[in-house]
C-alpha cells in the first residue's frame, strides 16, 4: 500500500534572505528526484518553493509540468505530477516552505485541497484548488460547494484555528461531502490552518482513501495548560487505532526530540528513522511499524500554536 503524498521536503532562507536552499526531505524511492532538488535554490517568486513565499499562503500545483515549475523534467521522470506547498511565517520572518509531492496513477484516490475565505468578500469559505487523483466526482462537488465556519473539515479548522484531525468521512454528520466521500472511498481527514496573511483564513486538507492514505498515521500536539510541555490533543493510525493509549501519560517537553526542537525552533522537520529515537514518540513509531515521518509546526503570531505530525 502506497501513500498518496510520496515525497517531501523543506526549504530555508539562505542566510543573506536572498534565495531559498534545500534543507531537507523525505523521497522514498525517488532519489534521483532527491538529486536534482539538492542543487537547487529559488528566488523570491521562483518556482513553487519561490511562488508560496511571494504570495504568503500554501499553494497547490496541479500540474508539475507547467513553466514556473523548474524541475519539470525530473518530476515527470520520478511519476510525480502535484506539489503543494506551504510557507511557514513568524510575522513577517519566512522560516521554511514545506512542499508535497503526488503522483498519478489508476489507483490513487484522496484529495489535497487548499480553502480560502476573505470576509470582506464573503461569508462563507470556498476551494482555490485541489489535487483529487482519479476521484474526478468529488472533485466536481469539491468545486461546487461552499461552507460556512463549522461545518466541514475546513469549516470546522476555520472555526477553532487549529489542526484537526477527522475520521469516518463518509459517515461524519460534520462532513459535508460525506456521501461523495464514501463512494470513492475517502475516509479520513487533516486540516491545517494558515495565519501567515491577517485577515485572511485559509485550510490546507489532506484526505485519505483507504487503498492510499494521505499518510499513515496523523497526530496533533499541542501545549498543556502550563505551556511547558506538547501533549497529544487528537491522531489517527491505519496500522494502531489504540494511539491515544500510546500517549495516555505523554507530555514532550521544549527541545526534547524532534516535536520539542520543532515547536521551540519553528522550523518543519523530517526523519527517515524516528523509530530509533529514544523517546514515546519512537517507541510507538517502532510499535507500529513506521519510520518517516515530517513534523509541521502552526504558527500564529510568531507563536506555535501546535505540532502536526504525517508518517508515511
């Protein structure tokens, strides 16, 4: 079983602040395309990494073949066809861009979507654009619907302005879409929220099908009462559905691990080998069978607010 999402990685300011330069990233078996994005930088509103740090909101590329795109030649190579990247800001201060990378085949069903609101505009919240795979109806009902502020996956993040994790789409009376959802088979759902332009509320989604899942298990940390440590505040796991148990009596403290460094630095992080670390986010990794994993910090204000964890 394959993922939907089959490549990530991360890009940094250089540090003159003049370009972006390759940081990090998860590929799988796409090492080639790990060589040609390695000698890579980009210049403000160059290429997708370039594009989401001019326009300060996460942007999805349908088509990796289109001109701005400067890898064309070894995404289609590797079989990737859509990228989708988000920018993560304190303030006015680029930190990283985070991108996705998908293919395209016969098989692949789920959906990454990036929702938008201007309250001067409108009311309610509609898609700016999504990558559906072969789930070509839902994409139609995707484009034709419009939510108001807690109703929907992206309604409900709009609503708490926070990362949300949904599970049981095609039954969830919250799920707008549910009855597209299951007759293509999509099941499973992550929100993230955007802060990086004031005023404006927009929602990354992320869903899964069960043949291939966005990821394999998701997870939000989020601070305790006391601000001092990240506590599990909602996951889902293909491969452990008893994952709250795993993390009953978990709280993660600052710079400890890779959650703790991200939610003190900011900074998007990946690893190949999270099952080696030595700590309850390793350990259960290990239980579990999973080794990648990228974690994403959600800044509001300069301040992280919550650490969303994929493991593919």
């Amino acid at each position: 079983m394959k993922t939907f999402i089959q490549s990530t990685e991360i890009w940094t300011p250089s540090r003159d602040r003049s370009v972006l330069e390759y940081h990090d990233g998860l590929y799988g078996e796409h090492k080639t395309f790990r060589l040609a994005s390695e000698k890579m930088c980009f210049g403000y509103d160059q290429g997708l990494p370039g594009k989401a740090w001019a326009q300060r909101r996460p942007i999805v590329l349908t088509d990796l073949q289109q001109s701005y795109f400067l890898r064309r030649d070894a995404a289609r190579e590797a079989g990737l066809t859509c990228g989708a990247a988000i920018p993560v800001f304190a303030g006015d201060f680029l930190l990283a861009v985070l991108v996705f990378y998908c293919g395209d085949d016969e098989l692949r069903v789920g959906a990454i979507e990036l929702w938008h609101n201007d309250p001067a505009q409108a009311p309610d919240m509609g898609l700016v654009d999504g990558y559906f795979g072969i789930a070509e109806s839902f994409e139609w009902v995707s484009h034709h619907t419009r939510l108001m502020k807690g109703f929907g996956l992206p309604g409900l993040v709009w609503q708490s302005g926070m990362p949300e994790v949904m599970a049981d789409l095609g039954h969830s009376n919250r799920f707008v879409r549910r009855d597209d959802a299951r007759r293509v088979g999509i099941n499973k759902g992550l929100g993230l929220p955007s802060f990086a332009i004031p005023g404006q509320h927009y929602v990354m989604g992320f869903l899964s099908a069960l043949g291939t899942p966005i990821a394999r298990r998701f997870e939000v940390w989020t601070p305790n009462q006391a601000g001092d440590a990240l506590i599990l505040r909602d996951g889902q796991c293909d491969r452990n559905p008893a994952l709250r148990e795993d993390y009953r009596f978990v709280a993660l403290e600052h710079g400890a691990g890779l959650l703790g460094r991200v939610w003190d630095s900011g900074l998007p992080a990946v690893s190949e080998h999270i099952a080696d670390e030595g700590s309850p986010i390793g350990e259960s990794a290990r239980r579990s069978g999973l080794d990648s994993m990228v974690a994403i910090p959600i800044l509001e204000a300069g301040h992280c607010k919550a650490v969303v964890t994929m493991y593919f």
